[in-house]
C-alpha cells in the first residue's frame, strides 16, 4: 500500500504556536517499518488542480502572497512561501492516495483532511481544500468514478467541504462531529450527526454505522475519501468527545470493512489530532494507517 508523506516541508510557525506540526513527522517515522507499506513523497498540485475547488483570486492571492491580516488569521497561519507549498503538497497527496487506492483498494496520505477550507478562503488550519479537490480530479480522470462519497470523521464539522460541493450532486458529504465544537457556524453536509459533549463509544458506533448505511442507501458510492480524524479520542484538548483508544479501533475497522464489503475503493486522509500529548495522537494515527495495510490490497469491480 502507498502512503505520501510532506512533513518534511517544513511549515514555520512563531514560538507557542498551537498547530502541532511535529505529528506529522512522527507518524512517518512511526509507520516507516510497517511490512507491505511504500512511503512515497507527494508531488505539488497544480494551479489547475487547485482551481477545481477554489476561485482564482483566492488562488492568487495565497500564491502571491497577498492574503490580508484577516484572512491569514482566519487560516490560523502566517503566510510565507514554505506554507505554500506545504499546501501544495498536501493536496498532491491526497489526489495521489485517491489514485493509489484505485489500484489497489487503499491509499493513504499522511497528512491531509483540509475539510474547513472555502472556496474564496482558508480556515481552521486549511488552505485548500484537498478533499474536494482529488474527488475532482478522480472524477475527470476515471469514467469509472462518478459518485465520491466524503466520510468525515474529524471532530470538527466538515464545513468548508460542504459549502462548496452543497450545489454538486456527485458528492456526498458525510461529517459526524462534536455539536458544540468549532465551527460554530455549520454548513449543512448531505448527512450531518452531530454528538455531544462527552459523546462515548457506543453511541459514537451506533451513529457511525447509521451514517454508513445511509451512504449505501441512498447514494451508492464509486469511491469514498476517510477523514480519520484522530480528535475524537478522549486523550484530545480539542475534541470534547470521550472516545477510546478501542473506539478508535472500531471506528476505523467499520469505516474499513464497509469498503471492503461494497468492494469500493478508499482514500485516507489523517485530518486533525490534538492531544494533550501528542503522542497520544500518533499512536491514534498509527493505529490508522495500521488497519489501511491490513486491508489492501482488496478486490476491485
């Protein structure tokens, strides 16, 4: 199975910055020895692919370096051309684990999962949109691709990719995240379940697997793109859910076996992580892209 990696385009932040980039890293190091997984670094998506989801000016804007102070602060990241093309990179690797899993049935990115990010403008720690972009590119480059079905599993609402793929029909959007958390103002997904503070693994499951066969149901998908969101677990500053470690595990294991038992192939994106310690959030990713390599490859229509 391949996995893309970008972390060693360094994104500079200033001292006591709350992003934690060094996870990305980490997991990389972590995940480097696991039998049957080939690390490949992403290339940079094109102008062209970027604008597959955003307006030109934004692109030019982000390019050129000319984002006002608002927007850099809605991003959560001062511009500098490193942070361009960390951005760059993380889109080229969810498009190439999207290609990958066509192959074979799975594909990983290790970073990726820029959910919260418009149109016309970044936020919540993403500058493009990656998810919205590779069903794109999948979509005019396979035939065989015609519904992508987005299964969000971030704690924080899929904000930005339901905005901007609310009027495409050949896009399903699933997000199941915490209610009260950010973003405090949502946008409606095709299929919203938010849970509340304190959610723990039973109903998480039971949500879970509501949502899951909603997507069967009622949009029958040709490929699905994992947001496996790493700050649902109880472990996390951010995520204000209580789910385990063994959670975590069944989360991933449901999400991996619906594929595998529609015959649909996946791509996995990492998404967020924020826990009070950050290895708690690698161990979660390592578990992740643990139970990828075990699945793939698997039978393709």
């Amino acid at each position: 199975m391949d996995a893309f990696y970008t972390d060693h385009f360094i994104l500079p932040l200033p001292p006591g910055h709350r992003f934690p980039g060094n996870k990305y890293g980490l997991l990389r190091e972590r995940v480097r020895t696991l039998p049957g997984l080939r690390l490949k670094e992403a290339r940079a998506a094109t102008d062209t692919e970027l604008l597959l989801a955003h307006e030109p000016a934004y692109v030019q804007r982000v390019l050129q370096g000319i984002l006002s102070a608002r927007e850099q602060r809605e991003i959560g990241f001062p511009w500098s051309e490193p942070m361009v093309e960390r951005s760059r990179r993380s889109v080229g690797a969810t498009i190439a684990a999207c290609q990958s899993a066509l192959k074979e049935g799975v594909g990983v990115n290790l970073a990726g999962g820029t959910h919260h990010a418009y149109r016309d403008k970044g936020s919540g720690y993403c500058v493009f949109n990656d998810i919205v972009i590779a069903a794109r590119v999948l979509q005019r480059a396979h035939p065989s691709v015609r519904r992508v079905a987005v299964i969000d599993l971030d704690v924080h609402q899929g904000n930005g990719t339901a905005a901007i793929v609310k009027n495409d029909a050949s896009i399903y959007t699933l997000s199941l995240h915490g209610e009260k958390n950010f973003p405090f103002r949502k946008e409606p997904s095709d299929l919203d379940i938010g849970l509340p503070d304190g959610c723990r693994d039973e109903p998480y499951l039971d949500a879970l697997d509501r949502g899951l066969q909603q997507v069967r149901d009622v949009f029958q998908p040709d490929f699905l793109i994992f947001l496996a969101g790493a700050d649902p677990h109880e472990g996390d500053r951010l995520g204000r859910l209580k789910i385990s470690t063994a959670g975590m595990l069944a989360r991933d294991q449901t999400v991996f076996a619906f594929a595998r038992a529609q015959g649909i192939p996946i791509a996995v994106a990492m998404a967020g992580g924020y826990g009070v310690d950050i290895n708690t959030t690698v161990d979660i990713q390592v578990q992740t892209v643990r139970i990828a390599v075990s699945m793939c490859p698997f039978s393709l229509p």
